[in-house]
C-alpha cells in the first residue's frame, strides 16, 4: 500500500473497540487527519470544540469506535446508530488507503443494516471517492453551519434499499 507521501507500508492488525478514556489523542487524530486534507483551516484550534461535540453526541447515545493496532490508535468513527448517521470518521494520514477506514465504514453499515447517511465536504474529492466506492451515493447539497463550506448528504441505503 501507498501512504501519503508514496512511501511503501503494510496495513497493520485493526481490533474495534470503544475508545476508553483518552479523548485528548482522539482529538489529536482527528485535528491531524482534517489537517491533511484541508489544510487551509486550523483543525488544531478547534480541538476543544471537537472534544466537547464528542462528549455532546455520546451523551446523546452516540458511539466512538476506534481502530487500533495493539495499543497505537489508527482511526475512529463516532456513530449515531439511533439516526444511522456517521457523524464523524478519521484516520492518521499516515495511513490513509490502508483500509483502516473502510473497516471502519464497514463496521458502522453492520451496525446499521438500515441505511446509513454523513455530510462529505464537497471540496474533498479524496473523501467523496472513498464513500462512493464504499457504496454511498450523493443525494442532497447542503452547507457546514460551522465552517460555511459547501457538503454533500451522502446515503448508504444498506440491502433494503432504503434508509
């Protein structure tokens, strides 16, 4: 496999688990996987924003599943499996396309067999191939109140055929 700056590496071992107690390196993967991809906002200054939009949507029955190889954190997706909505998913750039996000995306449609949807930004090209090859489809444009950047609501609609 390729990473990001072409450099050759073999997808590690990924167990799923819930992410414990450590929402600081949470936050920390996810300020750096954004960094990557979009490097024109200060994902760093919005960590506690993120941490406190974490603890909100737990709260509120939501679930961080992380990947891990043995104690190292690789990615994580926080799930809103009463709406079917992936709130969030992100991986350390190093490892971007080790399949660590897939894992992850197949993981949530198994715990949402219903049909899943998630706002893609839609200046993230990288992002919106991802999903469409893991079988979302574009479905309604839209904009992040936070950040005023156009999205897309992406739908997985999951065997039935509807969400």
């Amino acid at each position: 496999m390729t990473g990001v700056r072409g450099e050759i590496r073999h997808a590690p071992y990924v167990r799923l688990a819930p992410r414990g107690t450590d929402l600081d390196a949470l936050a920390a993967l996810w300020a750096a996987s954004w960094q990557a991809v979009m490097p024109s906002i200060d994902f760093a200054a919005r960590r506690d924003w993120f941490c406190g939009y974490v603890t909100t949507l737990e709260a509120q029955g939501a679930e961080t599943i992380c990947a891990f190889d043995g104690a190292r954190l690789l990615g994580f997706m926080l799930l809103n499996r009463q709406r079917g909505i992936l709130e969030q998913i992100a991986v350390r750039p190093e490892f971007f396309g080790a399949g660590i996000g897939l894992r992850l995306v197949d993981a949530a449609k198994g715990l949402c067999p219903s049909g899943l949807a998630l706002d893609v930004n839609a200046d993230n090209p990288r992002a919106l191939r991802f999903y469409e090859k893991a079988g979302f489809e574009r479905r309604q444009a839209g904009v992040n109140p936070r950040s005023g950047l156009k999205t897309w609501r992406m739908h997985w609609l999951g065997p039935s055929g509807s969400l």
